[in-house]
C-alpha cells in the first residue's frame, strides 16, 4: 500500500525526529521547530478529537489565515481518516453557512473570536455541527465551543496512539483526504473532492523533477484553503523541506528577508509588487544607478538563452556577466534574502515581460499551471523545461491535449474525484473519457510546452465580429509599473476600453518629483496632468498591440483591488464580472460621445 501524507509526517518524525521541519514566529521572532515537536502536537489535537467522538470520515472544517495551527488541524484530521472542509477567512456569513452545511461538518476549527462569533451567528441553522475550536486562547464560555489548547489537554490526558495509527494505516488511495472549496466566483461554492491519490501523485511528480529539495526552505502565505499553498505545504512535508509561515500578507517583504527562503511560491500580484519596487527604487536614485542597472539587464537578458541551456557562455559575457552579478544582480537577491533559488507564479498569469526581467536578474521564476480539480501543478516550467510565455510541460503523470475550440485538456491520477454532493457538476468537468475541462484556451508548441491564451469565459467578442483573449492585453499592461491591474472592456463594442488600477506609490513618487500638489490619492488621480502621463503609457502598451485590441480611453480606479472590496479572490485573483459590474456605467460612459 503507498503512504500516504499522515503517514509520511509520522514516519519523519520516527526517522529524523530532530530534523528541523517548522518556523513560525513566536513573540516577534522566528523560531524553527521540530518534526517531533510537531508530530506530538497532532498526536494531542487527533486524540482529542477521538475522545469527543469524531469517527471516520467524518468532515472537519478548517477558518484560517495560513498559519501553523491550520497544519497541526490539518494533519490531526488526515491521520484519522476523516476528511478536511477548507474555508476562507474573508468569506461572508452566508457562504460560510453554506460550506459547514454542505460539507456536513461535524467540527470546525476557527482562528479567532471574530471568525468564532460568524459562525455562531449561523450555529441554529446547521443541525450537525457539534463542537467548535477556537486555535487562539480566546475565552468563550460556550459548552460547545473549546479552545485548541483545551483540545490538546483533553489529548495528551486521553492519548491515543494505537487508534491513530490504526486509522492511519486503514488509509486507501481512494479515500477522499479533503474537500477544497472553490472562492465561489461563478455561483455557490464547489466543493472538489480531493483523494489522496491525487496528492500523492503530484508530490512523486514534483520529487521525480528535483523540484523541492531537502535543503530547501519555503515561505508560506497564500490561503491554505486553497489547493496551491496546500500542494506547497504538504510537499515540505514530504521531501523533509523546513516550510516557514508569514505573519500575514502584508509582512512578505519582511519575512522574506527575515526567513531567507530558498523557494518562493507566489501569485503574479507578489511578483508585480516587488518588480514595481525594483523600478522605482531604480527610477528615483542617482542617473548613474539608472545606467548601471540597465547595462547589466541587459547582460542578464543576453546571458538567459545560455544559463537556460546550460551551455557555456562566450567569454566576453561571462565576464559582463560576472561584474553585473556582482555590480547590481547579488544586491537585489540580497533584498529577497540572498538564498533565493527559485520563485514559482501560478493561479493567474504573469506578464512575460516580468518573468524575463527576474530571470535575467539571475532570479528564476517559473511559471505553473492547475486546478482546484487538479490539486494544483498539472503542468510546470523547471530548469531545462522552460520557454518564457508558456507555463511549461506536463507533470510526469498527467496528460494534456488541446479541444478542437482551443480549452486545455488534462487526464491522468492527478485529477479529482468529483464534487460533493454536486454530482451533476462532475460530468460538465470530466468526459466520459476522462479528461477535466478546464475552461482556459491555449495551445502546445512542437517541444511540448504548454500556452495559456485566456479563460474561454473572458472571450471579448466586439461589434466588429473581433473574438479577444484579455489575457495578453493585460499581460502588457501590468509589465509597466506604473499601472497594477488592467480589466479591458467592449463586448459587443466598436472598441475597447479599461478599468486601470495604478501603482498608489509609482504615481505618488512621480508626481512628487513633477511639482504636482494634491490632497490625497482621489485628488491625484483626477488630476488632467496625471491623466496625460498614464494616457501616454497606454499609448506605449498600445504600441504591442494589434489595432482591434488597443484600448482607446480607460478609467482610473480610485483603489487597489481587493478581497474586501470585492474584486479580488483569496489568492489574488481579479474577478473581472466583479469590476465590470462595480465600473460598468462609468465604461459605457466611456461610448456615450461615440
């Protein structure tokens, strides 16, 4: 029988209990635990679980920021057969009735007061709910609800290793390990069965590429409710990697430098954020910074083919090479805490444009592609499997083939087993052949590599008969760091238009140093001079652009997407629907003078 994931964590813990495997911070800094120390901890909470009577595959629930307690939970689950319902914190209440509903979660476990207060505002409409687990030491004084560390105590006072590890070993491939609910951009969540076959093969593809490391270090951030930081997690696990969690979103640049990780996952809006840094560190500093940093981009785009390839320089580059790395390349990795080996983008696309100025600078960032129905990589850029603007070649294990209207196919053990409770929506997803549907268009080049074109939804089809794929419009624009987010705009228009979202610090810096005085971010973004700088950069962007797929007048956001507001899922992606409902009579204002 294959191990499975719990199986692989107790193992560890047996075979390398002193083997560093955790960092976290703990009264402001970082500390590095054990996989022992971590072992024991899920040992106490699924003992505690088994003494308030949770039987098999039972469905627990997890609301959390990504943070350690969302592992230990999420372990303890697993190693007794029972099965993990994801939630996002930011979700509303409704959604987060529904998904306790519709998962038949017996027990949730919940960060905080405030996520623990959302859900017993819905406690008298969900019937199977039993308990609730409060992971901070929050007082409650509810007979139903009890804190992590009650729940360890109750564990290490009924400790239970014999049935953990009965239940452990009972594990098939084919038993449903969790259930990862989608951020419900499109309707109702959907809850993805996911098996453990599934994760277990995408972990032996990813070890069979050399991908993750031992001595690798990773930063976890995203949402561990979502399928990306979930793979990213569990694969520390696996390859007995040391997997460190960021205190938030908002502190990446500093646990970063604080962390030093070697592996960075990330989503494109990380990546934009910190090439935006970059440029305007660059922009704002002395002329012959500017030149310097120029000549030596230059070199690192020029040496790319070669250190791609693997295959030696020319000894005048090499040379060029060498005092750019050490000119202006080390001091930037420096700031990315100076160990970085690799950087990973996925769940959106990434503008090619960025992914070649950070592999010039000598910073690889590869590209991946998947699904919640995949368990995430179904397909991945690494080392020699690489081409800027494809998001790479298959996993070992699964396979991939275009439809005759152009949407990306993929079969293989990797994907899902269906939707629960939703039996209906699995046929839509999976053919009778096998293969999962994934809604994006592309194409494979003669090497094997994959492209993605766009989401077959996002199709902007203009009055002209025009069928446009966003995707490579927005690509150009965002690779300007000036401008964060671009939504073009113009079904059954003559032409496009867009919602823009700027760089707040880009264009305050640049406003500054042209003697323009405003009040606040809305003053400085209605300003006429303002309007012509940023008119002047759609103008460049247009320029690579064909005629029918310029964009001919655009408006300004006045904020940054975001989850709170509404546009932007849980891992930073743009719900365009969102924008265009949110800006729509502003864009068709846009065709009233026509």
């Amino acid at each position: 029988m294959e191990e499975n994931i719990a199986q692989s964590l107790y193992k560890r813990a047996q075979s390398h209990p002193d083997e560093p495997a955790f960092m976290f911070k703990e009264e402001g800094k970082y500390v590095t635990k054990s996989v022992k120390w971590f072992w024991d901890r899920v040992e106490k909470i699924a003992s505690g679980l088994l003494y308030l009577g949770i039987n098999e595959t039972d469905k627990i629930a997890i609301m959390s920021a990504t943070r350690v307690e969302w592992t230990l939970a999420d372990l303890a689950i697993i190693s007794l057969r029972c099965i993990t319902a994801t939630i996002y914190p930011s979700l509303l209440e409704k959604d987060i009735k529904f998904i306790l509903d519709n998962s038949d979660s017996r027990y949730v476990f919940v960060e905080n007061a405030s996520l623990l207060n959302h859900v017993l505002n819905v406690r008298k409409d969900l019937p199977k709910l039993v308990k609730i687990i409060v992971l901070e030491d929050s007082p409650v004084g509810n007979e139903n609800v009890l804190t992590l560390k009650q729940l360890e105590k109750l564990g290490e006072e009924h400790l239970n290793r014999e049935e953990i590890t009965r239940r452990m070993d009972t594990i098939t491939m084919d038993d449903v390990a969790t259930i990862i609910y989608t951020s419900g951009t499109t309707g109702p969540p959907k809850g993805a069965e996911i098996i453990h076959r599934n994760i277990i093969t995408n972990l032996k593809d990813l070890l069979s590429l050399s991908f993750n490391l031992p001595e690798d270090i990773t930063l976890g951030y995203l949402p561990l409710a979502h399928a990306y930081e979930r793979i990213n997690q569990f694969g520390a696990i696996y390859v007995h990697m040391i997997y460190a969690y960021a205190e938030s979103l908002d502190t990446i640049a500093l646990n970063i430098a604080e962390v030093r990780p070697t592996i960075l996952p990330g989503v494109p809006r990380v990546y934009e954020k910190i090439y935006a840094r970059i440029i305007n560190g660059i922009e704002k500093g002395p002329k012959i910074k500017k030149t310097l940093f120029l000549w030596a981009l230059n070199i690192g785009k020029a040496s790319l083919p070669y250190r791609q390839s693997e295959t030696p320089m020319p000894l005048g580059l090499r040379l060029k090479y060498e005092a750019a790395k050490m000119l202006v390349f080390n001091k930037i990795k420096e700031k990315l805490g100076g160990r970085l080996r690799i950087g990973i983008t996925a769940a959106a696309p990434l503008s090619p444009a960025i992914i070649e100025f950070f592999n010039a600078l000598g910073i690889p960032i590869y590209e991946g592609y998947g699904m919640t129905e995949t368990f995430a990589p179904a397909i991945i850029s690494y080392g020699k499997n690489f081409k800027i603007g494809y998001v790479g070649k298959p996993l070992p294990s699964m396979q991939v083939k275009i439809a005759g209207d152009g949407e990306i196919l993929m079969k293989g053990p990797a994907v899902f087993k269906g939707y629960y409770k939703k039996p209906e929506g699995t046929p839509a997803m999976i053919d009778e052949e096998g293969w999962l549907h994934s809604g994006d268009l592309g194409d494979i080049d003669k090497d094997g590599f994959v492209r993605v074109t766009g989401r077959k939804k996002d199709l902007i089809i203009t009055a002209g008969g025009k069928n446009i794929t966003p995707q490579n419009i927005e690509n150009i624009f965002t690779s300007d760091p000036t401008i964060a987010q671009c939504v073009p705009y113009g079904d059954n228009k003559k032409y496009l238009t867009a919602v823009l979202v700027l760089n707040e610090q880009e264009i305050k810096a640049w406003a500054g140093q042209n003697n323009i005085v405003f009040q606040d971010y809305n003053d400085l973004i209605r300003n006429a001079r303002v309007h012509e700088f940023i008119k002047q950069k759609v103008d460049k962007c247009n320029e690579k652009l064909a005629s029918f797929e310029t964009i001919k007048k655009f408006i300004i956001s006045d904020h940054d997407f975001s989850m709170e507001s509404g546009e932007l899922t849980p891992t930073m992606k743009v719900k365009k629907n969102k924008v265009i409902e949110k800006f729509k009579n502003q864009l068709d204002g846009l065709y009233e003078k026509d």
